[in-house]
C-alpha cells in the first residue's frame, strides 16, 4: 500500500511537470517580446531575426584619444539600433599617427574596411547622440540621407551642412569617390562631400515629421574646454582647401592597418582598426604643425 502510495505520488509529480513545462512554452509563444521584437545576445554577438531585413549598416566612427565618450556611445548606439531593428556592425578607426586628425580620410578607410560586410554607411560622430527613436537609420534608398540635419542639430544650421550623422549606401559614397583626403585638421571637409555629391546629382534628404527640435533632438557631448579643436590653417592650407577637390578621395587614401582588434563595451561589440595615415608632404604639407610632434592633435 506504501509502495503504491509512492507510485500515485510520482505519477502526479511528473503531471505537474509537463503541465508547467507546456504552459511556459505556450506562454513563450504568445508572447512576442520574448522571442521577435529583440535580438538574442550571447558573448557579444547579435543573432538578428528574419524581419530585420537583408542590408547591414556600418556605423563608422572616426576616433582619436576620446575612450570616456566611446563608454556612452557605443552601448548607446547599439541600443538606439536594436530598437530600430537595423543589422550593424561598430566600425571604430583610430587614428595612431603623429599627423593632425583627419575624419574625412578615417571615414574612407572605414569604408574600405566595412565594404565587404556593409551595404551601406552610417558616418557619425561620436559626441552626437540621437534622442529621437524617430530618426531613422534604416538603408537610404532615396539617395543620401542626412539624420543631423540643420534644422535639428543643437550647433550647424547652415543650407549646405551634412556633417555630424550622414547615411550613404556603399555605391553612392563610392560614386563621389568618398571624401577629400587633404583636410587635416578640423572642419571643412563636409562641406566638399555636400559638392561632390550635388555634382553626382544625388538627391540629400534629411528626417520629416520630427517633434524635437534643436536643443533636444540630439545630445552633443563635446567638452570644448578639454578638447579644444585644431582649426590652424598652415601653408597655404586654407586657400588650397577652399575649392572643390578632384585630385583626392576614396581611390587615392594612403594607409596602413597596424591592428584590429574586437572590443566589447556592456553588451555593445565594435571593431576597433587602428590606422597609421600616410601623408603626401607635397600635396599636404599641412598634415603637421611645425612645431608640435606629440600625437595629441586632437578634433
């Protein structure tokens, strides 16, 4: 009787089992935040669904000495993208060079670094953050799509500005032959983008419907005070630079990849490339100041 006791007791333990087994699979399936909204992560590595499309982004971020602002962009950005289901990968090219910043040429080699993986290309600061879940970073089929737009970015409100957040598909931005590599040092160098891509015809479109405006659209995180820009025009860097550039771009950028190495920040998974630029002193004999050798030219 004791015997048979246990056996009933087993029976029912293991019904109970399959009960609540059933049950929290059925729950599972009926409960699409679990399973289709978001991406599984595990050691770093996304695992996108079906409906998050066919195109991946390259989010390429030109970088020099500023790791305090890469601990809030990159989990940041991921994040941000993960809630817009848009496959990317975080290109960060770190210039390791004693040359004067160069965004335009770091932002040409990330291409060439991402071209393989990418189909298209975010070029982002990284002291600009989006605040607005309604800017959209999904693949510019309309032609370049400029996110940081003038009338939403907290500091550049001229016509012609397309610098801070620009989305290129990999053709276009090798139709204009990617950016001008002559300009060292800060600034500029959009400006020449927006005339190569008018010359190639490509239609600029920037965000619509936006309900934030100026002061709340973005969050810009640059500390003038601890990173003051280097705007020195040397030689006869400031008319050389002045005029539309046919000689230099994506074709002719001179580098050298000294490491890659993946990078993990939370749960945020980047490609750090660090790049020696090469610098034609014939061209260019502004890539240096005269006076400073340190690497800390800093943007």
């Amino acid at each position: 009787m004791v015997r048979l006791r246990h056996i009933v007791g087993g029976l029912l333990l293991c019904l109970a089992c399959t009960i609540a087994v059933s049950i929290f699979f059925a729950f599972s399936l009926l409960n699409p935040t679990q399973s289709c909204l978001f991406p599984s992560v595990t050691k770093g590595k996304i695992r996108y669904n079906s409906d998050w499309g066919s195109h991946q982004l390259a989010l390429i971020v030109p970088f020099r000495d500023r790791f305090e602002e890469l601990l809030v962009f990159a989990p940041y950005m991921q994040n941000f993208l993960n809630e817009q289901k848009i496959k990317h990968k975080i290109f960060i090219i770190n210039q390791v060079d004693q040359h004067r910043f160069n965004r335009a040429s770091l932002i040409n080699v990330g291409h060439l670094q991402s071209r393989e993986e990418c189909d298209y290309l975010a070029m982002h600061d990284i002291d600009l953050l989006p605040l607005n879940p309604a800017l959209n970073y999904s693949y510019p089929e309309g032609g370049p799509f400029h996110i940081a737009s003038p009338d939403l970015h907290p500091r550049y409100h001229y016509r012609t500005f397309v610098g801070g957040i620009l989305l290129l598909t990999r053709e276009d931005f090798e139709l204009v032959n990617g950016l001008s590599n002559k300009y060292w040092g800060w600034g500029l160098e959009d400006d020449e983008l927006y005339a190569r891509m008018k010359k190639a015809k490509l239609n600029i479109s920037r965000p619509k419907d936006i309900n934030t405006g100026q002061k709340n659209t973005f969050k810009h995180i640059h500390d003038t005070k601890k990173r003051k820009r280097d705007t020195a025009r040397l030689y006869n860097q400031r008319e050389a630079t002045r005029w539309r550039d046919h000689q230099t771009g994506l074709n002719t950028v001179q580098y050298r990849v000294v490491s890659k190495h993946k990078l993990m920040i939370d749960e945020a998974s980047m490609t750090v490339i660090n790049v020696e630029l090469i610098c034609n002193y014939t061209v260019t004999p502004w890539c240096d100041h005269k006076s400073v050798k340190s690497s800390k030219h800093r943007r």
